[in-house]
C-alpha cells in the first residue's frame, strides 16, 4: 500500500529551530519513532542501498524569523512522512500512536512536542493508482512545496525538465511496484519525449544538510502533452502524475526535499 500521513505536534515549549535544517530533525524523529517499534527495520532502512520507501517533509506551520523558525508554547505544527510499503508505515505508526496515547515529548533539536494528531490522508494500493486518470487533457501542472533537486553528474540541476522528473517517478514506481505493473524504459522514453515545459514560475532556496547545503528549487512548472501519445501510455503517465504525491520529486526527499503535489483544474485551468 501506499500511505501518505500528517502528524500534528504540540509545543510544549518556546523557542527556535533553522528554517533551512529543520529536516534534518524531522529525520532523526522518524527514525527513532520508527527503530523503537522495530530496532532491525530501522537499522535496515538506514543501511539500505537504492531507493528509500518513504518521503519526509520539513515542519510546517512555524512563523520565519530570520534563519531560524519561531516555535512558541501551546502552538500546533506539522509535518507529513509517505510510505511506499506496509512495514515502514506500520512501525511508524505504531509508534507514533503509542507517544500519542501516553502524550510522551518527543524532540526536535532541543525542543519538546507532544504527537497531538495523526491524520491519514491517503492510503492505497498500486493497483488503485492505475484505476482512474487524474488528468484528462494535454497540460497539467505541478507544484514543487519544497526545495527539488537533481543529480546531474555529480552537479545539482535547478529546473523540472521533463526527463528528470518522469525518470524519478519512473525509477522509484518500478522498484516498489507489482511487477505486473512495471513500465518498460521504451515506454518512460515516449512519455518523457511527449511532455514538455511550457510555463513556470520557480525560485531558489537553500536547505542545510549538517555536513553539507543543497539549494533547491520551488515552485510551480506547467507541462503540455502531444496529442499524438498514445491512449495506453497517456495513461501510465496519470500512473506517476498520481505516484507523485507519494514518490517525491528528485534527490533527498527523505530529507524534506521535493515535495510535490499535482495541481487541481477549475473550469480546464490549472491553478
């Protein structure tokens, strides 16, 4: 199954945390929410090689202050975590719901937070993706709510061109799907070459990684698909429009990095 969640925290102090690092203890969070349900899963996850099965946003709802994110007492924040298989989510949220129940703190930094809520915002099957199309005509859109990146030989690549970002759908949709689902690279190739840019409005900000920063790009990015694709790949396309929500976009998005949502139509507009 695929899962998306958002887990509401309580401060239950005062103080600051860095607007462009706070993910790094979002990560730390999870982990250790994710390792007290299941000490092997979390070590496994950690160690493993390729992609990562789950995508982590950065904390929301903080006021900027300069650098750093002004948290004060009592105030609600947020972050979201998606899961691409059931193991991962299922220790999360174990987890998660027991601090929950026993309003135990929980750390980010140096700062306490009570888990006041965990809303579920999306929870299904593969299978499920491939049901409906979510888009019907030529353009759709795409809106990057965190700094996005790509690898580009060895360099990071600050704009959502067609092949980076149907290839990131692409490479993580066939390493967690049912093989029955699998896309061939013949088929990526012809949806890659009939989707194209066509209007963005994007900028750049930095993140801080602790030993590194990576500056991404936000966002939204407008693309038009030739009529002449076909019906059957035309629908793998809604396949990884429909992934995305779960899949991230690009590099690091276990690290708050791309975060992407497809943008909803009104009267055949794009918003």
């Amino acid at each position: 199954m695929l899962t998306s969640i958002d887990v509401e925290l309580e401060a239950v102090s005062s103080g600051l945390l860095p607007f462009n690092s706070n993910s790094l203890y979002i990560h730390a969070l999870f982990f250790k929410l994710v390792s007290e349900d299941n000490e092997t899963l979390g070590e496994s996850i950690h160690n493993r090689d390729g992609f990562k099965p789950y995508t982590l946003s950065s904390l929301r709802g903080g006021k900027k202050n300069n650098w750093n994110i002004e948290i004060i007492a009592n105030n609600k924040y947020r972050f979201r975590a998606t899961f691409l298989n059931d193991d991962i989510f299922i220790a999360f949220f174990n987890s998660a719901l027991l601090y929950y129940n026993q309003s135990k703190p929980v750390k980010l930094d140096e700062l306490d937070f009570k888990i006041t809520k965990l809303v579920l915002k999306q929870n299904e099957s593969f299978e499920e993706l491939t049901a409906n199309n979510v888009i019907n005509d030529n353009n759709f859109e795409l809106i990057f709510t965190s700094p996005t990146s790509f690898r580009v030989k060895g360099r990071n690549y600050l704009f959502p061109d067609s092949s980076l970002v149907f290839k990131s759908y692409f490479d993580k949709w066939n390493a967690f799907c049912p093989e029955k689902l699998r896309i061939a690279e013949s088929e990526i190739n012809q949806i890659i070459t009939a989707c194209f840019p066509v209007k963005h409005h994007l900028y750049t900000e930095l993140l801080d990684m602790g030993k590194y920063k990576v500056v991404g790009f936000k966002g939204k990015c407008q693309y038009e698909v030739e009529k002449t694709l076909d019906e059957i790949l035309f629908g793998k396309l809604n396949w990884l429009l429909r992934f995305s929500r779960y899949s991230g976009t690009g590099y690091k998005t276990t690290m708050g990095m791309g975060q992407t949502t497809l943008a909803k139509k009104d009267k055949g507009k794009v918003l």
